[in-house]
C-alpha cells in the first residue's frame, strides 16, 4: 500500500490539442476510499488508466510514495482494475476467472484455492464457481470481473471504473456495501469511478469531482454539499442542483436587479472587486417566507411541484428562475409575492465558476453586521 | 372484385388479397380460409431456388446421368447402375490419389492456419502500418492461379530459377522438382503455403480487430503473458473465423489443380497427381463420361461429408 502521487500529470488523445485531462497534482492517500465523481467524457477512465500504467501521461510524473513509477508498465505496479463492462475469460470457468490474477502471478496453490473461495462467497458466486463464465447474465459477469480485481491482497490500489453499472439495481446496493466491507477489511486503497452522486456520496471517504478533464474539488461528502467550491459541483451534486443567479458586486452590497440582497464577504483576506459575479444557493438553502431578512431577495412564485416528501417550489427572482425546497405541508400559490431567504452561510458567490465569497446579512438587518 | 379475387387466388401473391376481399362483398368463398394466411414468402424463395437449379442442381444431374450409364455415342448407352462408382472406389490409382490429396490438405491445414493466426497476431493494430501491412499481406492473394504457377515453376527451377538455383548452389542442397518427388511435393506445398497463408491471416486479422481493448487492458492488469493474452483472449475470439478459414482452406487444397498442374503436370510420376488432375485425365483426356461422373459425384461427397464434420466439431466446441 502506498500513497498514489500525481505531478503535473496531464493526457492529451491528439497530440497536444486538447486535453482530456488537464495537467495536475494530486495525491491519492493510501488505504482511503475515494469516489471519482464526473460527467460522461470528463476524463475518469483516463485518469485510472494513467495510475493503472494502461496510458502513459502526456506529461507528468507518477509516484508509488517514493518511488517513481511513470514509466513502469502495468504488471510492475500491482493494480488491480475493474472495468466498466465485464471483461471475462470467457472459456474459462468463474474459478478459473478468478484464480488468473493469482496464478499469473505464482501464488502457491493453496492460497489461490482459498483466496478465490473467500471472494466468490463475499461475491455470492459460489453456487457458479464451476459455470463457464460466458454463460452467466451480464450482471454477473461484471460481478466476476470485480472478483478478479478483488482477489488480489498486495495491490497498490484497487481501482474501479463504473463497475456496477450493468449490474441490477437491487443488487447495487449490497454489492456496494459488499464493497465497503471489503475495503475495511483490506485497507486497500479504492478508487470507484462513477457518474451517479448517490453511489459517490454513500460509498467513499472522499469524492473527488472531475469536470472537464480537471479536479474541481474534493472533500467529504457533506462538504460538497455544504460548500461547493465550484458551480459546477454545485449543479451536479445535489438533486435538483443549486440555483444559481446572476448578480452585481457594488460597494460591498451583493444586488439582484436593483434590489440589495446581502453583504459580500470574500474567501480571502481581500474585498472582493466590485463587478458581476453569481449568487450559488441550493433549493435546500433557500426559503420562503421571513419577510425582510437578510440575506434574500422578493420572488415571484411560478409554479410547486409536489414530490410527495417535499415541495418544489418555482420562483423567478427578476427574471431569473430558482427553486426552493420546502416542507411538504407548505402552500404556496402561483404568481404570489414572496422573499426568499436565505440560510446563514450557504449563499456562496463565484466568479468564473469558481466559488469567491459568501454572502452575509446586511448591515443593520437580522440583527447580525458584516465587515 | 369477386372475380379478380378468384383470378389472383392461385398464385401466391393472391392469398392476401383474397382474404381481404371476401368480408367486403359478402360472398362466401370455399378457398378463403379464416386465418389470414400470407403465401408471399415463396416468391422471395423462388429466386434462390432457380438461381440454385442452374448454378448447382441441374449441372449435378447431368453429372449422376453419366454416372450410371455407360456412353458409346449419343445414340448408343446403356445403363449400368453403380457399377462406375464401384470401379473407381476400387482403382488404385484413384484410391492412392485420394490419399496424396488427403495428405497434403492435411499439411496445407496444420501449416496455414497457425501461420496465418501468428502473422495476424504480428501485424499492428492501429497507425499507419496497418494499411502498409494488409497491402503487402493481400498481395498474392491478387496473382490469378496459373500465375501463381508459373511463377513458381520458374522460381524454383534449379538451373535458371532465383529458389532453385539458391538452394542448390548457395545452400549446397541438391533440389530439383522435376526429377525427385518429394522436391516436387514441397515445392507444390510452400506454393500454396505462400498463396493462401494470407487469406488466412486476413481472416484472423479481422477476428483480432474486433476484440475490444478492455479485454487486452485487463490481461495486463491480471498479469497475463503474451502467450496467455493469445491462449485466452485472442484465440477463443478467433473461433468463428478458423473455422470458415479452415473450411475455405480445406475444400480449397482437396481440390487443388491449377497450381501443380502448372508447375509440375503431376509429376515425377505420379508424386502430385491429385485426384482433380486424374480426374480431368480422365474425363478430358481420356473422355471417359460414365467414370468422370461417378468420380466427380464421389469427389464432391468427400468433400461434403469431411466439411461437414470440421463445421460440426468445430462449433460444438465452442459452446
Ligand atoms: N482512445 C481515445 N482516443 C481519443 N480520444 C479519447 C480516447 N479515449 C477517450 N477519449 C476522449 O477523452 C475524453 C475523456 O474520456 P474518458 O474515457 O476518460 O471519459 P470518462 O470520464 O471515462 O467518460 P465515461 O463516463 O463516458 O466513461 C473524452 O472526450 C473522450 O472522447
Ligand atoms: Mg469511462
């Protein structure tokens, strides 16, 4: 086990034009379990299969600790990988399957015997151990190619690409929390590519979200839902996304046509510069009612959608759409006036999609200064 | 519209419109049936059929008419049952010829198909090379047969031709196909082995192309070797297209002609008289129609049969 170390590592399929991952630095902590959460082409499986040594980078080097790794082809680095489809030995049968990883590798005997035993029953696929593996549906299948990666013990880092996505729903969750276990009893270092921030949130020590080749944040899962440092983490974890609503910066005042919605407070020491930038706030963060407080801003309601647990509630804010998330017992009628207000310290402002500020309440209003 | 509708009835494409018409006009008619019945299919039958009554089955019957009969003049047969068929599966000659042909499909099989499956694994998978490489992999695949022959017969002449001479003079082996059989049986082989390898490695070319890159990607991950790899991911995959190449290879080797005859006319001897060069001695040469038929229809049964069971065993295999 080791400490994964990315530096300046970037990849690039035609030769410098684009990048399909952007160089960066980054280190994956041994025995943790990470999520790599991201929208389809955003460039995970790249990233797995530059740290797998199935690509080489662009640019960049790689290190095991401290151990320099760029140029060592993928048997000398004792990953293991699982991919998105199943990926079988098709003439072999589930034991065999599972025991090549180990046989090519001069396990003694005994100990592949038992090692395949222990995964297959933790798999649940020891009534098929003797089937041909192509004979299986295409869940379990994909359920043997995960044996296959987890049948190793002295691996670097188990790494995951969207394994369970041929696989049945019902069966998904006690894969996944098949897989938790695993990892706890193994102290392997997991890497579980998804695009489903579900999956992500529930499984992983740490979700790091990949967008457009590039990480834009990483941090627990309460994290990103808290305080999304990106707009885009904003839209893309959370369910519906964050409302996000073009704004001015003046004199320190945060306004949403014409009206001041709250004080501007820069993550860094200094003011932030007066100019356009977006207000970030989740529906969840948003409510209705509380006339006058601060920060928020007058609404006009458009529409509720009634999820049976909760209401969405439509509003448009000069012009802008945005949705809150409300008690399923509120009513609230169409085209009413309303203030949407917001909770304290989840209003977050971003300029370039990247998060700036926050916003807090204004001077003299609810009770609370800000510098 | 009754009556076009009984006009139409008989003819396949007239079953549809029959049914349709009837509930209309109300008249009850005998030859409607309840279900609605489609007879169309056979019109899109029929092509093949005729296109198979000339291409195969009406030239065969022509062939079983001279099996068993025996010919004088157009006026003059008469007919002899299978007493043909029973010469010639008793001749000697044939029966030796049978086993010369049999012997080197064999040897055409076992060498062919894992030179083939070896050059497809070594031609690249992407890049530029790949267009370079099925170029210069298909070429003799274009030379016409008596080409291929004529090239092979002065190559490997040991007097004026570049092998020949090579070989004997270079490599100080004494060669010379016209007067030693097994010179003349090896040279008739590696001509074929040059010929049709390639075919072969274009078959198994297109099998490797289609495995997906996962596959690869996760032997090495499982720390496959090389032999591995191919023993496990590629050879399983290339199942479907041994077994036509096999096929092709086989059916194309028992009935080799051009080439030997050529190169060698069947000689020294009878050292590559295969059985389609005695069978055209027989029936052009020596126009012996009554004999040429019953070989011919015997021919093409062990062509058959032998076919058959590569095909069979072959895809049993593979469930
Ligand atoms: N072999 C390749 N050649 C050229 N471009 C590629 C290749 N593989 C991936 N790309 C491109 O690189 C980008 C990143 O691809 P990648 O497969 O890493 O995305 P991903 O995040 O795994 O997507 P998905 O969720 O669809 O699997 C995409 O724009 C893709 O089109
Ligand atoms: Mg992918």
């Amino acid at each position: 086990m080791a400490d994964i170390r990315l530096e300046g590592v970037g990849h690039s399929y035609d030769g410098g034009r684009t990048w399909a991952l952007r160089p960066m630095t980054w280190t994956w902590q041994s025995s943790r379990a990470y999520a790599l959460l991201g929208p389809s082409g955003c460039g995970k499986t790249t990233l797995l299969n530059i740290i797998s040594g199935l690509l080489s980078p662009t640019v960049g080097r790689i290190f095991f600790d401290d151990r320099e790794v760029t140029a060592v082809p993928t048997a000398g680095r004792n990953i293991a990988q699982v991919f998105q489809f199943p990926v079988l030995y098709e003439e072999m049968s589930v034991y065999d399957n599972l025991a090549f990883p180990l046989r090519n590798r001069k396990y003694p005997k005994a100990e592949i015997d038992q090692r395949v035993r222990r995964v297959s029953q933790l798999l649940g696929l020891d009534d098929h151990l003797k089937r041909r593996s192509r004979r299986l549906d295409p869940g379990r299948q994909q359920i043997v190619s995960l044996g296959r990666g987890l049948v190793r013990s002295e691996v670097a880092a188990v790494l995951l690409d969207e394994p369970l996505t041929v696989v049945d729903p019902a069966l998904k969750w006690t894969l996944r929390s098949k897989l938790k276990e695993i990892h706890r009893d193994t102290g392997h270092t997991l890497i579980y590519v998804t695009h489903d921030q579900t999956e992500a949130l529930t499984f992983a020590d740490e979700v790091v979200v990949l967008n457009e080749g590039a990480i834009v944040q990483a941090g627990e899962p309460t994290e990103l839902f808290l305080s999304p440092a990106h707009e885009f983490v904003g839209h893309f974890i959370g369910s519906p996304g964050m409302n996000v609503v073009p704004a001015e910066i003046a004199g320190g005042v945060v306004r949403v046509a014409e009206t001041d919605v709250g004080q501007a407070v820069s993550d860094q020491e200094d003011e932030l510069e007066p100019g356009p930038v977006r207000i970030g706030v989740r529906p969840e963060f948003a409510r209705l009612g509380g006339e006058g407080a601060s920060p928020g801003l007058p609404v006009r309601v458009t529409g509720v959608d009634r999820m049976g647990a909760y209401n969405l509630v439509h509003v448009r804010a000069g012009g802008h759409p945005m949705i809150a998330k409300t008690e399923a017992d509120t009513r609230f009628a169409p085209d009413t006036e309303e203030f949407l207000h917001f909770a304290p310290d989840r209003a977050f402002l971003f300029r370039d999609s990247v998060r700036c500020g926050s916003i807090s309440p204004l001077d003299g209003l609810d009770g609370k200064g800000a510098s | 519209m009754t009556e076009q509708s009984v006009t139409v009835a008989g003819s396949p494409v007239g079953g549809e419109i029959v049914t349709g018409a009837a509930p209309q006009d109300g008249t009850p008619d005998s030859r409607v049936s309840v279900k609605p019945k489609n007879n169309r299919a056979w019109l899109l039958v029929l092509p093949v059929v005729v296109s198979v009554a000339f291409t195969a089955v009406i030239p065969l019957m022509t062939v079983v008419n001279f099996s068993v009969q025996d010919i004088f003049s157009p006026d003059d047969r008469i007919f002899v049952g299978l007493e043909w068929f029973r010469s010639v599966a008793r001749d000697p000659e044939i029966r030796a010829a049978f086993v010369r042909t049999l012997l080197f499909s064999a040897q055409v099989l076992l060498l062919e198909i894992p030179l083939g499956v070896a050059l497809a694994v070594a031609m690249p998978r992407r890049g530029v090379w790949v267009s370079v490489a099925l170029v210069i992999v298909a070429l003799p695949l274009l030379i016409p047969w008596n080409v291929v022959g004529t090239i092979w017969q002065i190559f490997a002449r040991a007097d004026i031709g570049l092998g020949g001479w090579t070989i004997n003079n270079v490599l100080g082996i004494d060669f010379n196909y016209t007067l030693d059989s097994t010179d003349a049986w090896i040279t008739v082989l590696i001509m074929d082995i040059w010929h049709w390898t390639p075919l072969v490695a274009l078959l198994a070319y297109a099998g490797l192309r289609s495995i997906p890159d996962p596959y690869f990607q996760a032997a090495q991950i499982d720390g496959a070797s090389a032999w591995s790899t191919f023993r496990h991911i590629q050879l399983p995959r290339l199942r479907g297209v041994l077994t036509i190449a096999i096929l092709l290879r086989f059916m194309d080797s028992f009935m080799i002609y051009t080439e030997p005859f050529v190169v060698t006319g069947g000689g020294p001897g009878n050292a590559t008289s295969f059985l389609s060069i005695l069978l055209s001695k027989v029936a052009v040469g020596q126009f012996d129609l009554g004999p040429a038929g019953a070989f011919s229809l015997l021919y093409f049964l062990v062509v058959q049969i032998v076919s058959y069971v590569f095909f069979t065993v072959l895809t049993r295999s593979g469930r």
